[in-house]
C-alpha cells in the first residue's frame, strides 16, 4: 500500500502538472481538493483519467467520486479493491 500510495502522488503531480509540488508535500490524509492539496471539478476529471489510464479501472459509480478522491489513502484503498475484484 505504502507503494501505491508514493506511486499515486507522482502520477497526481505529472497527470495535473503540479510543478511546484512534490510527492512529500502530499500528506497520505491529506484532503486532495479544497482546504488539502486544493484540487477542483477539472482536476477530478483528470484523476478519473489517471485511474484509467495507469490502473485500468474505472469507476462504476460517479456519486463514489467524492468518497474515492478524498485522500491519495482512500484512492489507493480504493485501488486495492478493485484490483481484488479483478483478480
């Protein structure tokens, strides 16, 4: 988990071109939108295309979005289970 946590932030930083952050200024609870890292409704839709793109999973239902892209700890856990899923 602590891999995919450390994998997730270096793929959140190329994917939204955050060029000013690094993968240690991310917090693992840290929120990614609002008070956190400050992500908006764009940079979720860009975080649904990393989930595509460098995971193969997408997400069933939309409404989990907000619980999913809470933290890069929810997305991993999130991730994990999916990949579960599919095994």
């Amino acid at each position: 988990m602590e891999k995919l946590m450390q994998d997730l932030k270096v793929q959140i930083i190329q994917q939204l071109n955050l060029q000013e952050v690094k993968p240690e200024d991310i917090g693992d609870d840290q929120p990614l939108f609002k008070e956190g890292l400050g992500l908006d409704s764009i940079d979720a839709l860009e975080l649904i295309v990393l989930l595509q793109q460098y995971h193969n999973i997408r997400i069933a239902k939309p409404e989990d979005g907000p619980n999913i892209f809470y933290s890069i700890r929810t997305m991993a856990e999130y991730i994990t289970a999916e990949k579960a899923k599919q095994a």
